[in-house]
C-alpha cells in the first residue's frame, strides 16, 4: 500500500493567499477595465454636450452681435435721413428766399423800365405837340404870305 492519499491534496495556507489575491487581482483588473470604458463613454458624451453647448453660445453671441450691428445701422440711418431732411428744407428755404428777392428785383427793374418808358413817351409826346404847333404856326404863316402875295 502506497502511502499516498487518495484524497485531493490539500493546499497550505500560502497557496491559498495566492488564490485570494489572483481572484481579487482579476476582478479588480475586469473593474478597473469597465470602469475605464465607463470613463472613455462619459467623457466623450461630456465632450458632444461642451461642443454642443459652445456652439449655441457662440450661435447666440453671434446673433446678439449681428442684431447689435444692425441696430447701429438702423440708428445711422435713421440719424443721416433726419439730418438729410433738415438740410434739404434748408436749401428749399434759402431757394424760396432768393426767388423772392429775384422777383422783387425783377419788379423793381420793370416798374423803372415801365416809369422811364412812360417818361420817354410823355416827352416825346410833348416834343410831338410842340413841332405840331410850331409846323402849325409855320404853315399858317406861309399860307397867309401866299395870301398876302396872290392879292
């Protein structure tokens, strides 16, 4: 008879502490492993959301600047029209102004064209009359020579 046993060897102490830590050893490393993978998906969906959310808030400040600007340029326009405005009543007022002392200059030179004119024709009306009563007085004189003569 062999002196073996046939029962299953049993494994001392240290053996068995080696096992323990093999097993913790694995179970750790396939938990670090998962929670590794956890990590990767968490910080790309982190990653999609940041991306996300600079690209709304650099949409926003985009429209914000955009609404901004085109305020600025309303309120210029708006500021040249009026100052258009102003000056072209300005520049009608200043035409109506010189129309009226063009026409009131005008009138002047007319009434003294008018005023000479009559002057002119009261003289030579005047001169008229004078030769007619000299030419007249002439012919009345030449006639009653003739008169004086015939007889």
């Amino acid at each position: 008879m062999s002196t073996n046993a046939t029962k299953p060897e049993e494994k001392g102490f240290f053996e068995k502490v080696k096992e323990t830590i093999e097993g913790l050893w694995d179970s750790t490393k396939d938990t670090a492993e998962d929670v590794k993978e956890a990590a990767e998906d968490k910080f790309e969906t982190l990653k999609d959301k940041v991306i996300t959310k600079k690209a709304t808030v650099a949409k926003a400040s985009v429209t914000k600047k955009a609404a901004a600007t085109v305020d600025k340029a309303k309120a210029t326009a708006a500021d040249i029209k009026a100052k258009a405005t102003q000056k072209a009543k300005a520049i009608t007022t200043k035409a109506r102004n010189e129309t009226a002392i063009a026409k009131k200059a005008a009138a002047g030179v007319k009434a003294k064209a008018k005023t000479q004119a009559k002057t002119i024709n009261t003289n030579a009306k005047t001169e008229v009359e004078k030769a007619k009563k000299s030419l007249a007085t002439k012919t009345a004189t030449a006639v009653k020579k003739k008169a004086v003569a015939a007889k």
